[in-house]
C-alpha cells in the first residue's frame, strides 16, 4: 500500500490507514484532519497490510458522494434526485469515480467551503465532507455477501481533476433541513463546517484506541451475534465517551458505519446504537458519583477490629443475606424451582422460613422458561401456607431478561424500581441461569464473569439480592455446571436434589455460606395441592414445599473401600490442601510419579474418588472431602 499512499499524497490527498479487509481506521486518525500528510508520515505506510482510506473535506477540499445503489437505473435515480435537491446539474461525468465492494459509486469533488458529513440526504446516498474520510481503491472489503470485494476506479483522479461545485450546491447538499437541535458553536456543534471532534478543554483531542478496536468488533460480527455485538460495544463506546468526554454523534456514524459493514439491516442499526450509547453513558455516570469517590485524596479505611460488631441484613436468617449475590443448584427436575418459590413466597409475605425469621420484602421472580407453571405453584402456597390470600409483593415476570444486554438490564432495573416505588425490592431471581445468559458459553470464564458483573450491577442499582437457579452438570457431585467463577463470586450456594425413596421431598444442602457456618442439610417435603377443575372437570394440581424441613437419615450402607491407588490421590489431595498448595491435575501427577507409580489410569481414579464422595472436582482443581 506504500505506492498508493505516495500516489494519493501526490496528488494532494491525505491517505489514512484501515484495518486489513475492513472500512474501519487501523487506529486514531482524527489529528490527519485538517492538514497535509507529509513524506516522512507516509513512509510509516511501509509495514502496512490494511487498507487505505481518504481524509474528506480541508485541506484538499475534497467532497465525495456516496451512492449506495447497486444497479445502473437507481444510481442514475439518485443522481436526478442530488441535482433537483441543490436546483442544478452536478458536473458527474467529470467527477473521478470509485465502484465500491457492494457496487455502489463514490463521485470525487471540491469544496470551495468548509463542508458537512450528511447521512441520507437522499435515500442512500451520504455526503462525505469535513470530519469524515472514504475507503480508497485498491482496497479490499467484504460485501454484504461475506465475498472480498476490491474498491476499483472508474474515472482515476490521475487522469480527471475533481471538479469543483459551487458555494450554493455545497451548502445545499450539506446543510438541507439542519437539525434543530445543533448549535451554531463549532464546538459543541458536530454539523458545523468547522466542527472537530472535540474533549472539553481539549479542542485537538482523538478518539482512544479502544473506541477503534470496538468498531473493528462490530464490522467484522458474524450473523447470528451481529445485534449483541453492536449492544455490547456501543454501550462500551457510551462509557467510554463519559469517561473522556467525547460527543457522541461522530461515535453514532462510526458504529452505524461498522455494523452497516457487518450486514445489519439500517432499520435495526441506528436506534440499536442510539439506546446502546444513552445506556453506556448513563451507566459510566451512575458508577462514578462524587459521593463514593474519596474527597481528600485517599480511600476511606478502618482500623483493626473495627466494625467486627456490624450486624448484617438478611432476608432469611442464616440462609440468605440482603444485598447479596448466591445461587440455587441442582439437577432438572429435582424441585430447585419450587424451593426458590418457596422462598419467595415466605419473603414476599413476611412468614419465618422453617422456623428461621425472615425480613418481609418485594420480590420479582424472572420465570425464564415462561409457562403457566409458576403462577400455579404460586396459587398452591397461598391456599396451602397462606390461607388463601394472595400475595401482593410478589411480581413475576414471565420471560427471561437477558441482563449482560445493556437494554434489558436498564429495562429490568426501570421495572424494579416501578415495582418498589412504595417499598424496596429486596430479592431478584433469576430462573434459569441458562435462560437469561443470552446464548453466552457457561464454560468460558469471561462469559461468566460478564455475566456476574452485571448482576452485581443489578445490586447495585436496585439494592436488592440476586438469587439465581442453575443446573448441576452431568456429574451433580461435581458442582453446578460451568465455569467455577460462579461458585467463587457467590456468597452463597446451595443444591438441591431429589430424596431417594418413595416420600417426594427435596433436600437442600448449603455448600457455601461467606462468613458464616453455613446451614444444615435438610429435606422439605412436597405436598400436591388441587388448584380447580377445567372444562373436562379434571383436577388441575400443582405442588407446594412445606416448611418442615427435616434431617435426612445417614445410609446404612457400609462406605465403599479405596483401592491403593485411589487411596494414594486421596492422600495427595489431602496433603496439599493441608499445606495450602495447589492441587490442579497435573500437580497430584507429578506428586504420584514421584513416588514411582504409574499414572495411566488416573482419569478412572479420579471419577471413583468422586463416585465414592471422596473428592470434588472444580474445573482442574482437586478437592479432597
């Protein structure tokens, strides 16, 4: 591309660098604006294996016309329509010409004024002007087919100077219908001939980097996540513009310019970016408030022992803290949703919990898998444990809400807050985990971890708990399924699985409790309750947990033995732990070779180990029991 950036130097222009197969800058370029590139700065062309593009508007003057039409008769529609809007003939056949990757036509002019960036100022045709830039020939983009496609010349400047348009016609195509809403101070003002992307107190200030590689994100979306992606990202972009006090229009172009790119209808492209960004924005606002930062230089701190008499806040003593983040796991079909109810249900109604005291609150429930399950078990709770009133602080919302998709977490916090307009919300559940992951990979730790930032978020902005009910794996002795980052960042957990025999109870079994010692293991029964009869006159049942937990017997089963080689990775786990050293895999491996055994069965060891209720295993860590 070096050769090409010389030529376009050479003939006045400013050439700019694009990521390879991609419309979108390889990195900041808004500094290129306004002055000529020179040799030294085009010689940094060398390494480059991108694309190029070209800086529109001062000090080239250069204004192009972008028509975005493929066939021959709506392109020469659109040039009819260009020439009644301005009142007179543009100069087309003199104009150096570009034939785009979607067949689409760039027309090169001048400007004898400053010019404006336009969108739409026919049907898909823009305007490129000050602040904007072009992608040059010969770069290679994918079309909208997901094909390389080369941007070519069809009338080469080498050969045909860009005619210059009148004062009149520029301002015409520039400025036609002028928002309202814009200013005439170029620095507030993005429209404005002479606008540069401006910080405040900062007029010569550029984009960060990350803005460009979230655009490189977006344009380079596969279908099936191009609409999360774009969500994702303008909210990033949104936070971003807070933190750096950047306007948000030249951010609105980049990202409808990117996920045009992708494919993404423009239907669904611009109020997407538009909502996206306002919700970033407003998030970065929210989580730096002047009353959480330190005043006097330094974080707030205590000393010691202090505060070890704080009293937290529950909202079932001993089982579940306020303000907290936990989750409720267990095989499907083995009643986690009805214990969650069962919760609920007592919170909402202000009733001790199996004899534990409760702290009366609203409570939503997010029934993610929808149906007409939950507000029949709800119906069974009442006639059973509440003599048949209804309970009024308990909502339920009967879809799942997709809380890492900025949108739906500032829609789910908007209800929260409509819903305890008279009184707080103290608990929110989420059922399932699978339901309101928004098709993310439970497996990945990123994922996860995105996942629980934005439910602490949710915490945050509502003060509620968040509860969230979640499978167990193929192994229901390995933990609840996916990544382990779930486990370390809840402050509690428990599962919950089926009473063998033939009573229909469910035990739940606390296996983390932060500061605290955690619950016994006891088992509820289930009791079925006859809701009404329908049409045919058939009963309609449902089933209700009674809070009368119970200790569930010890087998009498004799425990299985351990062979010599089970016994010796029981002792190696034990040993680590004891020590606090790490106990990954390969760690208890080398420790077993070291004493001169031979480790090709040791899969097979490991899966008796936990059969036997001897270890646990969380993703590659060993936990001996």
């Amino acid at each position: 591309m070096l050769k090409f950036a010389h030529r376009y130097r050479e003939l006045g222009y400013t050439p700019i660098k694009l990521a390879q197969e991609s419309k979108i800058p390889a990195g900041p370029w808004k500094h290129c604006q306004g002055q000529k590139i020179t040799e030294e700065e085009v010689q940094q062309f060398q390494p480059h294996s991108g694309n190029l593009g070209i800086i529109t508007g001062q000090p080239s003057g250069l204004l192009v016309v972008d028509i975005d039409q493929a066939t021959p008769e709506l392109q020469q529609q659109a040039r009819q329509q260009i020439d009644q809007l301005v009142g007179s003939p543009l100069p087309w056949g003199l104009a150096p010409l570009v034939l785009t990757c979607n067949g689409g036509l760039h027309y090169w002019f001048r400007s004898p004024i400053p010019s404006g960036n336009r969108a739409g100022v026919v049907d898909k045709v823009d305007i490129r002007g000050d602040g904007g830039y072009v992608v040059a020939p010969p770069s290679r983009v994918r079309n909208r087919q997901g094909e390389l496609s080369q941007y070519r010349w069809q009338q080469n400047p080498s050969e045909a100077t860009p005619p210059e348009l009148t004062e009149a016609q520029v301002q015409k195509l520039c400025n036609t219908q002028r928002d309202s809403r814009f200013s005439d101070d170029p620095e507030t003002d993005y429209n404005h001939p002479n606008r540069q992307l401006v910080r405040q107190g900062c007029p010569e200030a550029v984009p960060p980097d990350e803005l460009t590689q979230l655009y490189l994100e977006v344009s380079s979306a596969t279908e099936g996540v191009r609409n999360d992606t774009l969500n994702r990202c303008a909210f990033e972009c949104g936070k971003i513009a807070y933190r750096e006090c950047l306007l948000l229009e030249p951010i609105t172009q980049e990202l409808i310019t990117a996920a045009t790119m992708a494919g993404l209808p423009p239907s669904e492209i611009s109020a997407t970016v538009d909502r996206a960004l306002q919700d970033g924005k407003a998030a970065a606002q929210r989580a730096v408030q002047p009353s959480e930062l330190p005043e006097q230089g330094c974080f707030p701190f205590t000393i010691g022992s202090q505060g070890y008499d704080y009293q937290a806040n529950y909202l079932i003593k001993g089982h579940l803290p306020a303000d907290s983040f936990g989750l409720i796991y267990g095989p499907s079909g083995h009643f986690k949703s009805f214990i969650a109810l069962s919760i609920a249900c007592h919170i909402a109604a202000g009733r001790d919990w199996n004899g534990y005291r409760t702290q009366q609150s609203k409570v939503i429930y997010i029934a993610g898998e929808g149906g007409i399950g939950v507000p029949r078990r709800i119906k069974a709770w009442e006639e059973s444990v509440n003599d048949g009133r209804p309970i009024q602080d308990l909502a339920v919302i009967t879809q799942p809400v997709y809380v890492t998709e900025p949108h739906q977490l500032t829609t789910l916090v908007e209800t929260v807050k409509q819903f305890g307009q008279d009184e707080p919300v103290g608990l929110i559940i989420l059922d399932t985990l699978a339901r309101c992951f928004a098709g993310a990979d439970e497996n990945k730790t990123a994922d996860m971890n995105q996942f629980i930032a934005r439910c602490d978020e949710l915490r945050r902005l509502t003060g509620a708990a968040v509860l969230v009910i979640h499978h167990s794996g193929k192994d229901a002795d390995k933990g609840a399924r996916g990544s382990s980052a779930l486990r370390a960042a809840a402050d509690f957990e428990f599962s919950v699985s089926r009473l063998e025999g033939s009573q229909l109870a469910a035990t739940l079994t606390c296996t983390k409790m932060k500061d605290d010692c955690g619950a016994t293991q006891l088992a509820y029964p289930l009791r079925p309750v006859t809701l009404f009869e329908d049409n045919d006159g058939d009963p309609v049942t449902s089933l209700v947990v009674l809070d009368e937990g119970f200790i569930v017997e010890e087998s009498d089963s004799e425990p299985q033995p351990l062979t010599q080689n089970q016994m010796a990775v029981w002792q190696a786990v034990r040993s680590r732990q004891a020590k606090g050293d790490g106990t990954d895999r390969k760690l208890i491996i080398d420790d077993l070779k070291k004493l001169g055994m031979k480790t090709a069965n040791f899969s097979r060891w490991l899966e008796a180990l936990v059969v036997k209720g001897k270890l646990r295993i969380d993703d590659n860590s060993l936990t001996a029991i």
